[in-house]
C-alpha cells in the first residue's frame, strides 16, 4: 500500500489539529475512574439538556443566524481602556486587583500572583481563522503587554474559552495551565509539556505558585470537533491566596450546587459570573444574567464582575442586555457589582464608581425604546453613577467612527 503523500498528512494536521485530542492512557484510566464519570461520559451535577427542542433544530438555527442581528452587536466601536506594562508594576494596594480583557478573559493578581482565566486573543472563537464568531472590540492589551503569568486557568473547551494560538503564546512564557480532567489531552496535542499541565476532577486541588487552584461543579459541556468527546470535563474555579480567595464561573447553567461551592470553599472577595450568551433555546447551559447574580449570592461572594459578555455575538440578545439585566438583578437582589470596560483594572476592596459605558455604543433602532435598567436608590450597589442616566457619546475617531481607545466614555 503505497504511503500517503507528506502534504497530505500537513493538511490534515493543519485542519484538525484545533479540535484537540481525545484522552487515552492513564489519562483515560483516569476519567473512567472519576465518580463523576457515568454512562459512557461526564455527567452535570443536576440533569440538564443542552438544547430544550420547543421549536425544530431549524428553527432554533433560524432564529440563531437572523433575528434582530443589529441590536446583537454595538452600534459603534467599543470603548476599551488601553492598559500599558507600567500599569502592573506595581503590586494592589489590597493585595487583590482584576482586570477584565473581555468575554470570559480576567487576570487576576491576588496575594503577589497573576492568575489568567480563559485567554482568548484570537480575531475568532473558531477553529478556523476565516469563518466562525469574530470579535467585536479588540483585546486590550498584547500578550507581551501582559508579561508572564504564574498559572492559566482554563474552565472547559469551547472555543471562545480554549484558544490555541493563545495557549500557544502563553505556552512559550513557561506558565503552568490548569484544566478540568480530560482537557489536558487538547493542550499535550498541542504540545505542552505534561509537567506543566494541572488536571483536576472536580473537588480536587493542587497548590500552583502558592495558590491553591479547585475545580468545582459546573453545569455544561464539552465540545470542540466534529465529534463531542464524552472524555472531557467541564468546570468553573476556585483560586485562593493566603489573604484573598475569587471564583470564576467559566459556562454554566444555574443549579443548587453554587450554594455548596460557597459553603466549603468560600466566602469569595470577587466572583466572576458568566451573564451573556444565554438564550431559551439553551436555557439549562448557561445562566441569564438574574442567575448569575443569584448565583454570585449562592456563593456568598462579596463584589460580582459580570463577565461572558461583549465580545462575541454568540446568542439572540440585544448586545447590551447583559449588564442592563445584571444591574436591574442586582439592584433588585442587593449585590455588588462592579462593570468596567473591557482592560480596566480595579480592586475589589475599592471599587470603581458605575458608569454606564455600553449604552453609547449600543445598537437602538428608530421607534425602540433602550434597555435601561432602573438605577436603584440603595447604595447596595458601590459607587451609583457618576455620570447621568446614559454615557457621554464616544469621541469620534478619524472616518467618523468613535475611537477604541480611551475614548471620553468613563471608565
């Protein structure tokens, strides 16, 4: 039998070779073993189903590709702030700074560490670079901006959560990755030594860099090919320094376990809550941003940065829904919120005022009212709005279109 042509087997590489690998070895002995392994696949902590079929496949694939796509997106650039290396040169005051670079991404200093949670660089959340969801801001900064970091936290597989040419990058500044059971297979494809890949079933903890790292429950799945691997687990985190603890939700439906998570593990300085990409199609994979503040609570976290949303137009909901829905729910529910733009930093122990950036940018069509939450009267919220009901308009950049960077919209 002749052997197949050597372009051939590059082709095929460079094709597949974003969709991972499936775990085999003492890795899959592993995951066969785990008591959160049943029936041929990991199972969630309540039942759950990832599409609730009220209306056909089609149908929900209609309503995914048309709907209201203009409100989905920002009607204008989105304002970022630019952070520069100076600005991590210095240690938090309160020992505990985030800062959100969009989506699901934070870096979180905490008690002299940088812990990284889901880094997405790519322009798309795809396994090809000319096709799939592409961003709708820019990342902040550069990877080479940001430095080294001591540990990257990944929460499951997604690609707008696991991105190989970010682990890649990361890879090359030695940092040590930490993954749920399973998808530590995805990053020894990709050529990470094993020595610096911490794989956790949930409940399980390892000390990293004088941080002690826990997966717990989470309520979705895996995938990343052609094929769903039942082989690979999903979870959200639990980091915790000697003086401060923060837990990032990663992709989640809501369900009792959080209060459990708090009960054992909290409470948390911060929380980092998944509030976007939630639909009535999917409703038991992710949380509508009223769960995610009630999970927050379940939690007993003290300040919530509401994150998954802004960067990738991944459901039918207005662009900015999420943090309207999530200002409303907090309001309603007394949480603490704090909601930067994506790059700017804050710390938690002294949070930064609100300021209702997104509502300059948001898409609202002639004859539609803007979806604005009431602001509450409480000060359960930190820091009520400096500014009016709604944002300054974004300075307009050359070509007329408002500027990226520091733009006038407050911080």
């Amino acid at each position: 039998m002749p052997a197949t042509p050597w372009y051939r087997t590059a082709w095929h590489r460079v094709r597949t070779e974003p969709f991972g690998a499936d775990p085999k070895g003492e890795r899959l002995a592993r995951i066969l073993a785990s008591p959160h392994f049943a029936d041929g696949g990991f199972q969630n902590p309540v039942p759950t189903r990832r599409l609730v079929y009220e209306r056909t496949p089609l149908e929900i694939t209609r309503a995914q590709l048309t709907g209201d796509r203009a409100r989905r997106v920002p009607a204008a650039a989105v304002p970022l702030h630019r952070p520069q290396s100076i600005d991590f040169a210095t240690q938090p005051a309160s020992g505990l700074r985030l800062t959100w670079l969009g989506h699901a991404t934070v870096l979180a200093e905490l008690d002299g560490r940088r812990v990284l949670f889901d880094p997405v660089w790519s322009e798309r959340c795809s396994p090809f670079g000319w096709i799939g969801p592409k961003r709708l801001h820019p990342v902040p900064l550069s990877l080479a901006e940001l430095g080294p970091v001591d540990v990257v936290v990944i929460s499951h597989d997604h690609y707008d959560h696991l991105d190989l040419p970010t682990v890649r990058a990361l890879d090359a500044l030695g940092t040590t990755f930490a993954v749920p059971l399973g998808v530590g297979a995805h990053l020894e494809h990709w050529g990470i030594a094993p020595d610096r890949i911490v794989e956790l079933d949930w409940w399980e903890s390892a000390r990293v860099a004088g941080l002690t790292l826990t997966a717990t429950p989470a309520r979705h799945y895996c995938s990343r090919g052609p094929r769903t691997s039942p082989h690979l687990l999903w979870a959200s985190w639990v980091v915790a320094g000697p003086e401060h603890r923060v837990f990032h939700s990663g992709d989640t439906g809501y369900f009792p376990g959080f209060a459990e998570i708090g009960r054992r593990l909290g409470p948390f300085d911060a929380t980092m809550m998944q509030v976007g990409a939630y639909s009535e199609y999917w409703p038991e994979v992710h949380m509508t941003p009223e769960e995610g503040v009630r999970a927050h609570l379940d939690l007993g976290g003290r300040l919530m940065l509401p994150v998954h949303w802004a960067t990738f137009n991944l459901a039918p909901h207005p662009w900015e829904e999420p943090p309207e829905r999530s200002l409303a729910a907090a309001g309603a529910l007394g949480a603490e919120l704090a909601m930067p733009r994506p790059g700017a930093s804050f710390e938690p122990a002294a949070p930064p005022a609100l300021q209702l950036w997104w509502r300059a940018v948001a898409a609202v069509p002639r004859g539609t009212a803007p979806l604005h939450a009431p602001l509450p009267a409480s000060a359960t919220i930190p820091g009520r709005p400096a500014a009016p009901d709604s944002a300054p308009a974004a300075t307009p950049a050359p070509g007329g279109r408002p500027s990226a960077e520091d733009d006038g919209v407050p911080v």
